[in-house]
C-alpha cells in the first residue's frame, strides 16, 4: 500500500469521526435549548452554575432560575421561584 493511500484513508477516517462528533455534539446542544432562561452566553457552561437567591438564600442551578434583570446592568437577579422574586420587588421597588 502506499503512503498516499494510507493519508487518504486517515483523512477519511478523521473526516468520519468528525463528523459523528459533530452530530453528536448537534444531538446534546439540542437538550440544552430547553432552558426557559434561553442564557447561552457563557459557552456551554452555564448549566453546572449555582446562583444565590437573595431572598430565602437557596443555590439554584441558573439554568432553573427565576431572572431579573439588575437595574442600569448588566446583570440579573435569581429566584429559587416566581414568589421569591415577587418578594424582592416588592422589597426593593426593581421593575420586572
Ligand atoms: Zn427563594
């Protein structure tokens, strides 16, 4: 056989295991759309993320959390649940 061929059939080869990786990278990013938050920023990590909620103080994935968006930032605020986050507005006057 020669060297030629054996590139060819490694190129191939690669391109194939491309290509399953690929889809099944497709197949994973498909379960990850159905975050209700649709936060995508972070790269793919945002599912393994805790954040705090201020009211009652429970670590939720944010994945699952309540958002709000900070007044004048970027930022947000996270809810173990919508009575949480009713509370804090009400506590704190944030717009909804
Ligand atoms: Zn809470």
């Amino acid at each position: 056989m020669s060297p030629i061929k054996l590139l060819v059939i490694a190129a191939l080869l690669y391109l194939g295991y491309r290509l399953f990786i690929g889809d099944w990278n497709k197949k994973k990013g498909k379960d990850k759309e159905e975050n209700p938050s649709g936060d995508t920023q972070e790269n793919g990590q945002v599912e393994d993320v805790l954040v705090e909620d201020p009211i009652c103080h429970t670590l939720v994935p944010r994945q699952q959390a309540i958002r709000l968006k900070q007044r004048g930032t970027e930022g947000y605020y996270y809810f173990c649940s919508e009575e949480c986050c009713k509370k804090f507005v009400s506590q704190t006057g944030e717009q909804e």
